[in-house]
C-alpha cells in the first residue's frame, strides 16, 4: 500500500491520476479502519481505541515527501501516514487494538501499546541494526503528549552528524545526512515546554527536522482558545521565520483538507530539509475529528451545532473526493464502487485480525481444560473442579486471565491429594506461565549478547610509575581515547565543549574532536535527553550530560516515559544506547547535593542506573557501556574530581563491570553496604571501628539497576551475619530498596542473628554548607554509632553503652 513520491510535475495526467487514486485509497481505508474500530471497542472486542480519522489528508502528503532512512516521531493520529509507507495494514490495524501478542502479526508493540502507537523495526532478531537507509522509519510512539519532541530532535541532529563528521561508517544509518526526521504533534499538545524547548533548540541546532502541528482547534474538550496564544501556532511562532541575516524556521501554513496544496507544501518544506538543513514547521490547520477524540466519549458533549457542522463540510476526506470528480479523477459512482470494495477489506481484515487474536487462547484453551478435567477424575473434590473445567470450556473467546484462573484455583481443591494428574497439572500451569509470562515482560533490558551485563570486565593496568593525578584527568584522558576509539561517540551538554565541563573533565576534547563531537548546549535537560535518544537510535553514540544530578529531573520524564520503555514498548525492535552521564552527591546545598536515587531507581527500570565511586570506575563504565548496546546513566562523584587516583595505563580499555559488587575491605563482624561518596565515608569509619575492635566487610554496591546479579552480598551477610545499609538518599529511598535486594531477593534473613537496618539521611533536602551536609547525611560518626549500637546489642559485655 505503500507509496511513491514523484512530484505532480514531471508525470502525465494517467500517473497523476493513478497516484491520487491510490492516495484516496489509502485515506478510505484507514477511514474505514477508524470507523470500525470504533465499534470493536463499542461492542467489548477492543478496550480503547483513538483513531486517525480526520487527520487523513495531510497524512498522505507528508507520505510522499518522506523517504528511506528518513525517521517520524509522532502521535497516535498518524494510522494513514503509516498506511501509506507501508508499515501498516489492515490486519495489523486491528491486531494492535485487541493487543495481538505475536509480534508477526502486530509489529507495532506485540500487544504492549494501545492501538495508534505506531513503531517500525530498526532491529534484527539478534538486537543488530538493519540497513535503516533502505526503509521507512518510526521511532515508537508515546502516550505523554509532547514527549515525541525530545527524541525528534536527536533524530533529525543525526543526519547533521553524519553529514558533517567525518570517519563514521555510515553504511547502515545515512546517505550524507540527506535524512529528515518528521515530527508530528496534535495542536493542544504544543502547550507542552517540552514542544517549545524542541522547537528552539532545532532552530539554534538547525536540524533537518519538520515538524507538523495537526490542528483540529480541540485538546479533548478543551478548545484552543484555552491552549494557544492568538489560537495559532504557527502565528506566535512567526519570530523562529529565518531571514536574510539569521538562521531559523522555513514556516508554512495549510488547511489540512486541501489536498493539491498539501502535497506541494510538502514537497517544497522537504527539499529546504533535506538540503539545507533547515528545521521547518508545518502548520495544517482546519482539521476535524469525525468521531470525536477517542473511543472515550463524544464530542457533541463539547462542541457547538455549528462547529459540528462545519465539521461535516470541512472533513478532509470529502474535500478531497469533492477535488477529486471536479478535476475529473473519478465520477461519484466510481468513488461509491472504490469505497463500497474498499468497506468490504477493511470487514474482511478486521476478521482476520481477531480470528489470529482468538486461535492461540483458544487451543491453550482446549489444553487448559483437558488437564483441568483429568485432574478432577480421582479427586474429592471432583465437582468443584470439574466446574472450572465447564466453566472454562464454554467461554466463546477465552483470554489468558480466564485459563490461570481456571487452572490456578483447582489446585486449591488438590492440596491434600497426590496424584499424577494433579502433577501434570501444576507441570502445566508453570510451563504455561513461562511461555506466556515473557509476551508481557521481555525485552524490558536488552536481550542481545551485547546486553550491559554480559560485557567482560578488565581491570585497569598501571605501569610502574603511574602517577597519581587529579581524578578528572583520568576521566579526560579516558575520553580522549574513546573518541578516537569510536568515532560515532561524542558528548554534549551544558559547559560541556568550550570549557571542557564545569569539571575540566572534557578539558581539551573540543580543540581536538570539534564542535559537534564535543558540544555546549542550551540550558535545556529534556532535549539534551532527547539528543541523546534519538541520535542512538540512528546507530551514533551519543553521551548525554546533565550537569547535575539534581537537575536531572527536568529530564527525567523523558528518561523514564520514552527512554526507559523503548526496548519493552517495542518489544526489543528499537534501542538507544545513549549514556547519560551526570554528577552529584554530598556537595551542600538543596539543590548541589542531589541524591534522589530512590526516585530514580523507581522510574528508570529499563536503564541501567551506575553509582561509581571514583572516577577510574567511572571511566571503567563508559568504557563497558560503550562495547553494550544498552542505555545507562553514570553519577560521577561531584566531590571526586579533584581527589588523587593512579593514572591507569589502559585508558579506553579497562571495564569496570556493570551490575557487579566490589569488597572494598573485607571483615567478619558486620556487613557495611554503600555506594558513592558515601562509600569513602564508610571506608573511613570502617578503620575508626577497627581501632574499637569491630571488623566491618565494606561493600561498593557500584551498580543499583542492576543490582548485585552474582548474589555476593548475602555470601558477606552469611559470614558476617550482620548488615547495615548506608545511604545518602531519604530514609525508605533507595536504602528500601538494596535492603529488599538483600534481604528478600538474596535471603538474606537466613543469616541475620541483628536486625538488618539502613542508616540514612534525613527527610528533608540537605541544607547549605558543611554543618548543613553534617546534619544532613549520614557522617562518619553517625555510622560509627550506629555500627557499634549494632555490636553492642549483640555483646554488651565487649561493646559497653557509648551513650
Ligand atoms: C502529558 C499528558 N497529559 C494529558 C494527556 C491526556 N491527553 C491525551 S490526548 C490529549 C489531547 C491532545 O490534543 P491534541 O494535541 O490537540 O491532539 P488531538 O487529539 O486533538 O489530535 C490529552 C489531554 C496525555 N496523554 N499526556
Ligand atoms: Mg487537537
């Protein structure tokens, strides 16, 4: 269904023909698609649907101005445009709406997503690239409205990369850049910072990036009186209008039913783009939404008679077919015939759809049942039994919920009783659960042997008279070498290039890797994210840098939102292997001390989260992360820079391994688990208890998510059998979590003769200055303390009261 981008002028009037035809096919069946989509979620098949009806016009144009190796990052109003690239159809339509598992037939999200969040494959079954120049590509789309903003940038910023620097293999990713990436957006969606924060940062990039705002003047109910300053985008952003002396926007604006306009539009907004470089901003207004915003209620609640109206007379669609008989490309009776046969294959694959979605739960079904009723035979409680089984088997369309249902309360009739069948019945329901369990929880990290987890670890090697040096110098040097190691890495961020970072640990890395490998940012943490994300997605390797930790959290939404979920939400067919490189903890001040790991270890499952406590194991991680292919995010000691480490020899090579804990000094009494700065605290005041006679083992956690994979905590607590976890978070922050790890994940409880305990800091933010961080986080004499009211409990008589 796919189709072809030629310009109205170099073809003859039969091509033209053909191709309009071809549009309006298009347009009619993802019009039918909506329509009977609708009524799947009315009639219970489906739970939810939000379709693309009325969006379907414009949708055809931006089709034919994109090329292969071009990307889109948009909303869930673009089921045409995705029709007309050939990256969806019917069948896969409605398979995406009832929540189809199988990736072959839903290649969207495999059933993860609500229909209308639209993806293509960039991966191979192995997690390896495709050739993404020789297809069409969507990055996958996310429900938050405007978080398809930050990724687009990085998106279009690619192709200036590839263009621009050199030595990249470029093979699979770009032809000289000549790629844009496509942005859509609904109009009360650009009320979002993050649609303004993107819009400036292209234009101060000046990034092949269109952006096209689908304006049908409504949010829901809301109307863009209450959304848009003048009510117009396109209007208030005039200002971005590039001219002779500055750089800026190519601005266009369109009625989104005026097809013939449209495609020129397109073509011209393409060609400045794809050239120049130039961002540009599509304005297609007077859309509508024939049936109202989604499959949650009814657009009569809210809109007026007359817009109502006005709606019917402006749909895109009919305009078009009104276009079409005035210029001779059909009669009405053609078009009925093409619309009747089209009706006929949008029933006929919505048929098929579901007849794929029922087939499996029905023959697991069948299973479920046999086993069920051959349980019952000898049982005493053959009735109750045999009664799940009846039940079950006269469900018409079964779900998986309804067969582990079933299967799972029989066994509460069985437990008194031995008996094969009841064997083969719990065999049934595990085997079950393992093959069914994975279609809802795969691919949440990488699966692919170059999974963070399986990179090997490599120690730093030092010659004889390695020197000890400012710790930022071993994080500069380290860099040095990985830029030249790969040339498709580079960084970016505030303060990042021209001063080397407020750290000086990029000093020197712009002069020698230039402007675009090494670069200063705007003030801006969502769309430095989303430089990152969506370079890395386009095969570059990008390293992302928030300047702090703290103000990570203006990021953080799009970390966890898009980020975070892109492996799962597609089911392991995108990745982006950003770095996100942060510093922070135990400097002094509400904002400059940041450690809010429990928030993030909350809501970054599906990135990995490094806590290093120096910077040779820092630079250890990106140098792992960097032979991975997975995201991550690395917090630098903010008060480590200047500390002194062994220069390693080894620089770009030695690995500190990603979810792998470090002894730092072994001991029998207690176990001390900490990560960060907080670790040096603790290393300190594990020689403090030594002089009282406690020997405490000091554990670095070094890595939260994940965390401690070869279970070596709960070997330390087994001799110890003592633990206290140290942590500069709040109390129940990420000290909850590490104490659930140990305690719960690695059983720890087995071996505790004390209760395990965290020591944290307080509530409340840490205030300003060195007595501010002392009453704030846990110091030294805290753990002492607290260590030693442990011992003491456990042996007053050698550990007398301190207090
Ligand atoms: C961050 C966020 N807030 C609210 C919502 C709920 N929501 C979904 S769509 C929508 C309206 C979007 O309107 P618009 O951008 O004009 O797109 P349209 O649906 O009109 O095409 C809202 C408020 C959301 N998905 N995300
Ligand atoms: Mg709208």
């Amino acid at each position: 269904m796919s189709n072809t981008s030629k310009t109205t002028k170099d073809i003859t009037f039969e091509d033209f023909k053909a191709e309009v035809l071809s549009d309006y096919k298009i347009a009619v069946t993802s019009r039918e698609c909506s329509l009977l989509g609708r009524r799947e979620v009315l009639t219970g098949k489906a739970k939810f649907g939000i379709f693309g009806d009325g969006k379907e016009v414009p949708q055809l144009a931006m089709a034919k101005a994109f090329k292969n190796g071009d990307f889109r990052s948009g909303y869930y109003r673009d089921q045409t445009f995705m029709m007309a690239i050939g990256a969806l159809n019917i069948q896969q339509f409605f398979a995406g709406l009832y929540g189809h598992t199988d990736i072959a037939e839903e290649p969207m999200s495999a059933g993860r997503q609500m229909g209308g969040h639209f993806a293509t494959h960039s991966l191979n079954e192995d997690g390896s690239w495709k050739n993404l120049t020789q297809q069409k590509n969507s990055s996958a789309d996310i429900s938050p409205t405007a978080g398809q903003m930050p990724r687009l940038l990085g998106l279009a910023q690619a192709s200036k990369i590839y263009r621009e620097v050199k030595g990249i293999d470029t093979e699979k990713f770009s032809v000289n850049g000549d790629e844009i990436a496509w942005g859509t957006i609904g109009n009360a969606s650009t009320s979002e910072g993050l649609f303004f924060e993107t819009i400036n940062a292209a234009g101060v990039l000046q990034v092949p990036m269109v952006m096209n705002v689908w304006d049908d003047e409504y949010g829901i109910s809301v109307h863009a009186k209450h959304q848009t300053t003048k009510e117009n985008i396109s209007e208030i952003l005039k200002g971005f209008q590039r001219d002779e002396e500055n750089n800026g926007y190519e601005i266009f604006r369109v009625k989104g039913w005026d097809y013939p306009n449209l495609v020129d539009v397109y073509q011209r907004a393409a060609i400045v783009a794809r050239k120049e470089h130039c961002p540009v901003l599509i304005h297609v207004n007077e859309l509508t939404q024939p049936q109202g915003h989604s499959t949650s209620g009814s657009h009569e609640r809210y809109k007026s008679k007359e817009r109502l109206a006005w709606e019917v007379e402006f749909d895109c669609m009919s305009k078009m077919r009104q276009w079409m008989i005035e210029n001779n490309i059909f009669t009405d009776e053609e078009a009925k015939a093409i619309e009747k046969d089209i009706q006929k294959q949008v029933r006929k694959g919505k048929q098929a759809a579901w007849t794929a979605f029922v087939k499996p739960q029905k023959e697991e079904q069948i299973e479920a049942v046999a086993v069920l009723k051959a349980a019952a035979v000898n049982s005493s409680n053959k009735a109750f039994i045999e009664k799940l089984a009846n039940e079950l088997e006269v469900i018409k369309e079964p779900i998986r919920k309804e067969i582990l249902i079933a299967t799972r309360k029989a066994l509460r009739y069985l437990t008194t009783e031995t008996s094969e069948t009841k064997t083969a019945l719990i065999i049934w329901i595990a085997g079950y659960k393992a093959k069914i369990q994975p279609k809802y929880s795969a691919n949440l990290y990488s699966e692919s042997n170059l999974r963070a987890d399986n990179i090997n670890a490599e120690a730093p090697k030092y010659n004889d008279d390695a020197e000890m040096v400012d710790a930022r110098l071993i994080m500069r040097d380290n860099f040095d070498a990985i830029f030249t190691k790969y040339p498709e890495s580079l960084i970016f961020g505030e303060d990042a290039g021209h001063i080397g970072d407020v750290n000086q640990g990029l000093e020197g890395m712009q002069e020698k890797y230039g402007e675009l490998r090494v670069s200063d940012t705007g003030i801006r943490e969502a769309t430095i994210l989303g430089q990152g994300i969506g370079m890395a997605m386009r095969g570059l390797r990008p390293i992302a840098e928030i300047q702090y930790l703290d103000y990570i959290l203006y990021s953080l939404q799009i970390m966890s939102d898009d980020l975070a979920t892109l492996q799962y939400r597609t089911n392991g067919k995108q990745k982006a292997p950003v770095i996100i490189r942060t510093r922070g903890h135990r400097l002094e001040g509400i904002w400059h001390s940041g450690s809010q790991m429990g928030g993030l270890i909350h809501l970054l499952r599906g990135i990995h989260l490094l806590v290093p406590r120096n910077m040779t194991k820092a630079a250890g991680f990106y140098n792992t992360l960097l032979e991975g292919d997975e995201p991550a995010v690395v917090v630098e000691c903010l008060n480590g820079y200047r500390l002194k480490e062994k220069m390693p020899a080894n620089l770009g090579e030695f690995k500190t391994p990603i979810g792998v804990t470090e002894t730092v000094k072994e001991g029998a009494d207690i176990t001390l688990v900490s990560y960060g700065s907080t670790l040096r605290i603790v290393e300190e005041t594990a020689k403090e208890l030594a002089q009282v006679g406690i020997d405490a083992e000091v554990i670095d956690i070094q890595s939260l998510l994940p965390f401690d994979i070869n279970h070596d905590i709960v070997k330390s607590v087994q001799k110890t059998n003592r633990l206290l976890v140290i942590d500069e978070d709040v109390p129940g922050g990420a000290s909850a979590y590490i104490l659930q790890e140990i305690v719960e994940k690695q059983n720890a409880y087995k071996f505790l003769d004390s209760k395990p305990q965290t020591l944290a800091a307080k509530e409340h933010r840490p205030a300003y200055g060195t007595d501010g961080d002392y009453f704030s986080k846990p110091s030294a004499e805290d753990i002492f303390e607290k260590v030693y009211d442990m011992m003491h409990e456990a042996n007053p008589a050698k550990f007398p009261a301190l207090f």
